[in-house]
C-alpha cells in the first residue's frame, strides 16, 4: 500500500497540539486495512522520524436522520505515534 493512501490527514486539535509538545506523540487518520507496522514505516518515510510506538483505535460510525430518513456515517481508524524525542515533525 502506498504511504500516501495510509496515511490520510494529520489530526490537529487543541489535545493532538500539547499531546505533541508535551509528549512527542501525533496523531493522524489512516487506512482502515492498515496495519501497525505499515503505518511505522509511512511516518518514517514521509516525515524522515524515528518512530518509537503507534497506537491505534477504530472510531465506530453512527446512525444520522434527516427528513429523507436515516443514512450511516462511517467510522475511521486513528494512529497516535510516539516518535524519538530528538525529531520533531513540523505540521504547519
């Protein structure tokens, strides 16, 4: 799988920003079908990081109503990584 197609958006929210000055951790939307190591190596590769852990959830979609009727947002998976505390990635 491409690094492009893994790695979907950076997350940058008021706790992703002081989660990745306090902690050194990010956090960004991949692939669903992505594996940990995957995204290991995608972070390596696109930012030129050294990656110590990645963790990972699977955000579960809901159920939405308008008055056409229901539809089903889906869900998405998100990756935190913890990388070296010598790197830093720069997201703006």
């Amino acid at each position: 799988m491409d690094n492009a197609r893994i790695i979907r958006t950076p997350l940058v929210t008021e706790k992703n920003t002081f989660s990745s000055t306090e902690f050194n951790r990010y956090g960004f939307e991949v692939d669903p079908q992505a594996t940990k190591p995957q995204i290991r190596a995608a972070v390596q590769e696109m930012y030129k990081v050294r990656v110590l852990s990645v963790a990972t959830q699977n955000r579960k979609g809901h159920t939405k109503r308008n008055k056409f009727g229901a539809y089903e947002v889906g869900g998405k998976k998100i990756a935190i990584v913890k990388i070296h505390p010598d790197d830093k990635i720069e997201l703006f």
